[in-house]
C-alpha cells in the first residue's frame, strides 16, 4: 500500500504517506466550490509532473558528477470543462549551467522529458515544458 486518503469534510482531505506516515492536505479549489488553501488533487498531479522531472535529471547528474542542487521548477496548470479536466501542464525548468556541452545538455532534458509522470499521463494533457540554464 502506497498511501491512505481519509476524507475530512468540506471537501477536504488528507493523504498519508504509508511507509513515511508524511501527510498533506488537499482542498477543492475554490473555482470548484472549495476553499483553496491547500493543494487541489489536480495541482498535485501538474506538481508531480515538476518533481518527477527534476528528480530523474538530479539521479542522472549525480550519476555523471555533476550537481543540480538549486534546481527550480515553477508550472502553471490549465483546467478545461466539459468533462473538468487538466488540459495543459506548462513547466520552467531553471537549472546551474553545469556543463557548456549542448549535447549534455540535450540528453539531460530528454531524461527530464520522459520521467515516469510524464509517460504516465494521457497524451490529450500538453504538456509545455521550457528549460533555462543559469550561467
């Protein structure tokens, strides 16, 4: 078992991680009748996006010496209707310029580009995603 979901009220839950018992919070968002003070399911879904991708680049640097600590992620999730839905995922990748080898570079960004989130969700959500290398 992965994680268990215990329902609140007020269209408010809180997710425990089993092996950690970590918690978080969701709340509906207030565009969907709730309160907005917390992570909505569909904000953590374009979050885990984010995280994935950062995640599988930082296991691949380590792997060849190189450190992205300092690394940022910022995404901004689009809903659609008709059904509600998450329709676009836009991520800015922000890393350490490491390397001047494009061709790192490159392979760095197709590792982030096809972490397991980002082959996991249905291919109608587009998913924009941008990196930028500080110097």
């Amino acid at each position: 078992m992965t994680s268990e979901i215990l329902y609140l009220g007020n269209l408010r839950t809180e997710a425990i991680h089993v092996k950690s018992s970590n918690a978080l919070i969701t709340d509906a968002p207030t565009d969907n009748n709730g309160k907005g003070e917390a992570f909505s399911p569909t904000d953590l879904l374009a979050t885990s996006l984010a995280s994935c991708m950062v995640t599988v680049m930082g296991i691949e640097a380590e792997a060849c010496g190189y450190v992205l600590k300092g690394t940022k992620a910022t995404l901004t999730k689009t809903m659609g209707s008709g059904p509600r839905r998450v329709v676009k995922i836009e991520v800015d990748i922000i890393l350490p310029l490491y390397t001047k080898d494009e061709k790192e570079l490159k392979r760095l960004e197709r590792i982030g580009l096809n972490c397991p989130v980002a082959k996991s969700l249905h291919p109608d959500i587009l998913q924009e995603v941008s990196f930028k290398y500080l110097k």
